[in-house]
C-alpha cells in the first residue's frame, strides 16, 4: 500500500456555518466542494481536513494539524478571531487546542526539535 494523503474529517450540522468559521481559521475558502455536503481544504504534504454534514456525529471529531511556527500560526489565528493564543509546550511537541462552535477539537502542533 502506498499511501499518498490523508484527510481528517471534521462532522458538522450546518455545513454553511462551519465553512465560514473554517474559512477563517484555516485562512482561505476551501479548495474544493467536491459534492453536496463536503467541503475540502488541501495541504502541501498531501494531507487536508474535510467538513462533513452529518448531523448525528456532530462535535465529536478531533484533527491535529502540524505546523512550522506554531507561535506565529497562533498570532494569526487570533487576529482573524479565531483562538485565544494558549500555547502549551510538552515534551516533544507545543499546541493549541480549539474548538469550532459545534463542539470538534482541532489541535494545532508544532513538534519540538531535540539533539539527543
């Protein structure tokens, strides 16, 4: 199996609501509408998130998205009003967490470089 991509897919009631919110959270519409339904924003790395209508797993989905420079990722998501910038650090990675107005977590991260 070679695997060339993966999509975390984010389940949503109002697909017309969520898509402004994640318009604004992710920085641009998203890239493709590819059927009634769906909504797709694609990544460079051959990864994306998808927002799906399906009202009975609404606000149950969590997505981690890997960043470069989760501190200035985060000044930007607050100024397009979309985190409140809590950056925690653990041992191998820092994040932010948020979460869209239906409930779903969405975990930014930024893996920790280490020399050992």
């Amino acid at each position: 199996m070679a695997i060339t991509g993966i999509y975390a897919v984010v389940a949503v009631s109002d697909l017309d609501i969520a898509l402004k919110w994640y318009e604004r959270l992710l920085g641009r519409p998203a890239d493709k509408l590819p059927m009634d339904g769906l909504a797709q924003w694609e990544f460079s790395t051959g990864g994306g998130v998808q927002l799906l209508r399906d009202a009975a797993h609404a606000g149950a989905s969590l997505a981690t998205i890997i960043v470069d420079n989760l501190q200035a990722d985060i000044a930007a998501l607050t100024e397009r009003g979309s985190t409140d910038g809590t950056i925690t650090t653990g041992d191998k990675a820092r994040f932010a967490t948020i979460t869209d107005p239906e409930g779903n977590v969405i975990t930014f991260a930024e893996p920790i470089i280490t020399t050992d």
